[in-house]
C-alpha cells in the first residue's frame, strides 16, 4: 500500500526556520518545528538550504589565529556541555507513527500520560521540555467536540498530530503548524470521523470565557508536568 504524505498548509515562517536551523528556538518551539518537519518535505528542505547556507557563510570567515590553550579550553567545554534534549536531526516523514522528538517525551505511551479533562471533550497533558518561559503540552479534542471558547493573552503555537480541526477561519490537518497570537479568539471544534491529538507551547495563560472551566484550568495549572525532560 503506497503511504501518503499529509498535505500540510500552515508552515513556520522564515524566522522560525532560520532560528531553528541556527539552534537558537527555545526549547518547546524548537520541539513544534521539529514535529512539523516529520510532516512537511517543504521545510525540511529548506532547513537543508539553510543549513548549507550558514556552513558556507562560516566557511567565508577570516580564519583568525587561536591561541592552543583558549582552543583546548573551548573544546573541553563543548564536550562538557549536555546534549539539548530536542535534536535538529529530522524524523522520516510518516503518517502512522508520531513523530521522534514526541515519542522521546511521551515514552511513546500517551495513555500512561496524566491527563487533566477540561470540559467533557477536551482533555490536556502538560510536558516539561525544559522550557520555563512557556507551557507545553498534548491536548486531545473528542470527535466533534471543541476547545472551550477562550482568548489568547500571548503567543500559542499548535501542531496537529492526528485528526484535524476548525475553527472561524479554516480547517487545519495533520502537520498544520498554527501561530495564535495575543488578544485572538477562537474555538477550535474537532471533525466528526477521529479525535483530534495537538502539541501546543503557549508562552501566556489562555482566559477561558467559561467560570466553572476557568477554574478547572486553574486546578490543572496547579498540578505538575506529567512528564521530565527527556535525556
Ligand atoms: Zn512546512
């Protein structure tokens, strides 16, 4: 049976992908871009080109002289320094499986997750990627269910894993990588045939519009990461 790469609409733009071809992302949008490469042969191709691009640039440097103590210092650093926990290696691109970095958080078992449910269709797993600046996690939306209504105080990425949703402006699928920015509204309602699984990293609280599920949110926010960060 011949596999079928989804068709991914929504993409970082040039600043995500030079950051994270340059190894500056934080942590958790490091871990977005990442997922969104396993689906979309576009980016991963220009992550390729600019990868290049930099190694060239490099290669066009002035060659300086080195003291060999400052040399010998530097490269006993770089083996000291621990490996970031999301690599910039892409995944092979498939539809079954998810992708390698989410796999790495998740032991690959998400129902041994410790879900939080917020509203009877939607259901939340917080993630510790080593990222304190932001709040990253797994959240699944039931079949024909939604995200309760709810406004974005700072900047959301979301990248969908399974299933698709929409809301007010389009439909997004498998692979889609959604930037919401601060003060937009929405309510994400998943499609009737499958649940929909989403990674989001959010760097300010959402405000839901409901009381009694603000305070479950609340609650939940109280609670801790279901997961460390992976080695
Ligand atoms: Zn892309």
């Amino acid at each position: 049976m011949q596999k079928h790469t989804p068709m991914v609409k929504y993409h970082p733009d040039a600043r995500f992908l030079t950051d994270y071809a340059a190894g500056c992302l934080p942590a958790s949008q490091a871990l977005c871009v990442a997922t969104h490469l396993h689906y979309c042969p576009l980016c991963r191709l220009k992550i390729g080109e600019l990868t290049e691009l930099g190694a060239e640039l490099f290669m066009q440097q002035q060659p300086v002289k080195v003291e060999k103590a400052a040399l010998e210092k530097l490269l006993a650093r770089i083996q000291a320094s621990p490996q970031s926990p999301i690599s910039p290696v892409q995944a092979e691109p498939s539809v079954s499986i998810l992708p390698k970095a989410v796999n790495k958080l998740t032991s690959g078992n998400l129902e041994r997750l410790n879900w939080r449910r917020i509203g009877s269709n939607f259901r939340v797993s917080r993630l510790n990627v080593g990222d304190k600046q932001r709040e990253t996690s797994l959240f699944c939306i039931k079949a024909g269910g939604h995200v309760p209504h709810h406004q974005h105080k700072g900047d959301e990425i979301t990248v969908i894993l399974k299933g698709s949703f929409s809301d007010h402006e389009d439909k997004y699928e498998v692979g889609d990588f959604i930037v919401r920015t601060n003060g937009e509204t929405h309510k994400p309602v998943a499609s009737q045939d499958q649940d929909c699984l989403c990674l989001s990293t959010l760097d300010a609280p959402i405000v839901l519009s409901n009381w009694l599920l603000r305070f479950g949110l609340y609650l939940f926010n109280l609670g801790t990461p279901s997961h460390q960060t992976a080695a």
